[in-house]
C-alpha cells in the first residue's frame, strides 16, 4: 500500500506590523495569490487530501483554507496548536499518529523544510527544496501500510513545487 504525505509551508505572511503578535500573522496579497495557485496545482495534478493537519497560526489557517477552496472535495481541516514552529520530529510524530491514506501538513519553517529534507531518500532535482520557501510543496509517497512506520529517508519525493513555478513574482498571472 502506498501512503501520501503533502508538506506546504504557509504562504508569504505580512511584517506591516513588526510589534504584532507573531501567531496572529496574516498573509500578504503575494501569499493571497501563492496559496490558490497551489491548490490549482494540487487539484490538477491529483494531489487532493483526505484530510489537512494545520498550525493554528492565523499565516497557516488561511493558507489552507484558500488552497482548499481550489481542490475538487474539501478535506477535513485539522487546527493543532502543537504544530506552530514545531520541530521535525514533532511533525513527525504528528504523522505517525495518522489513519488517513493520504494527508497534507501545513506548517512553517524551519520545521517543514527539515522534515521534507528528513523524509525522502533523495531530494528532487529543484534548486529550492533545500530552503524551503513560503508556500512550497513537496508531495512525498512512502510504500507502507500504517504511518507509524513512516520514517526518516522511507518515501520518495513525487513532485516538489513553489508559487514562483507557477505565477513568478507578482502573483498577477492568478485567475
């Protein structure tokens, strides 16, 4: 049997205000345009959820809720307070608890790159796997029955993406 992890950091957050209580950061226009293209993409390749475990940070809540607006059925939306700014190994364990066949995690870094990195046993051929950046994706298959045996270097990395792939820098090619 093969088991579906999709890891998206959030999208690109708002420093308008640097005094402002981190947790309740909110997306920039940017990330209102990268989150939608990923769920495109998402939802055109296939990549649809059965369900979403997301940092209740308000920059991750509203990255998932915009990228579920764009898939074919939405997906149960899971907020978990021990998600925010959680380690790898914590977001791993998250994982492991899971039944679900395929899921999704929506997190920040540097958690989310690190266990991206922790889990495949090769990074794919993108020059922007390694760091990560706001609201990348990497869809990672691992041939196991139950996601407690998900482990380091266990899955293979299916596909890896960053809203710059799909609308550049300005977010204005977005329909």
């Amino acid at each position: 049997m093969t088991k579906r992890l999709i890891l998206i950091r959030h999208a690109k957050s708002s420093w308008s205000d640097p005094f402002a209580d981190d947790h309740a950061r909110v997306l920039n226009d940017r990330g209102r345009a990268s989150a939608p293209a990923i769920g495109t993409w998402m939802a055109d390749k296939g990549y649809v959820p059965q369900i979403v475990l997301c940092s209740d940070a308000a920059r991750t809540r509203e990255t998932a809720d915009l990228i579920l607006d764009r898939l074919p059925a939405r997906p149960e939306l899971v907020l978990l307070p021990q998600l925010y700014h959680a380690a790898p190994l914590t977001l791993l364990e998250v994982i492991q608890r899971q039944t679900a066949d395929t899921i999704a995690l929506v997190g920040h870094n540097p958690g989310m790159g690190m266990l991206a990195g922790l889990l495949v046993r090769s990074a794919p051929d993108h020059t922007r796997f390694s760091d990560y950046p706001t609201c990348a994706t990497a869809v990672i298959d691992f041939a196991i029955d139950d996601w407690a045996d998900a482990g380091q270097h266990g899955g293979t990395c299916m596909d890896f993406i960053v809203p710059r792939d799909l609308i550049g820098t300005t977010g204005k090619d977005i329909d």
